[in-house]
C-alpha cells in the first residue's frame, strides 16, 4: 500500500496535470493538537500549478483540490493547505 502523500500526489496529477506539485506531509509539527496521530500522514501542504485552474476562483480552485481528496478526508487526512494557481 502506497503512504498518503503518494495517494494525494497520484490523485492530484491523475485530475489535474499540473505543470507544479508540491505536496509536504506537515503532520510533525502538528503533534498533539487536534486531528494529529502519532503516526503521522494527517496535515499536509500542498502547492498545485494547472492549466485546468484557467478562470477559477481561489475558491473554487480549493474546492476542486478538497473534493479530489475526499477519500483521503474520510481515512483520516485532518487538514489541508492549498496554494493552487492557474498555469
């Protein structure tokens, strides 16, 4: 089985094609807080370039991102930061 930030790479390049991805499993730093398990693979970063963005909002580039993720959400992923822009 793949780690998490495999799934969310493949995931994002598989809906997207973006020309940039940056995905960063965050989840050290968030130890002990809420949503964070010990063994991590629970916050992430991830900063996403692609022609497929072309006349979104920030908003609705976002929700493209958390809705391509929702299987992750519902295994346990707590919290997301997303820089996405368009290509």
């Amino acid at each position: 089985m793949t780690n998490r930030t495999e799934r969310i790479r493949a995931r994002l390049t598989q809906l997207f094609s973006p020309s940039v991805l940056n995905v960063t499993d965050d989840s050290a730093r968030h130890a002990g807080h809420a949503g964070a398990s010990p063994e991590g693979e629970t916050h992430y970063n991830v900063e996403i370039v692609s022609t497929a963005f072309a006349g979104k909002s920030r908003v609705e580039m976002q929700r493209a991102v958390n809705q391509a993720l929702a299987p992750e959400f519902e295994r346990g992923l707590h919290a997301l930061s997303i820089k996405a822009r368009a290509a």
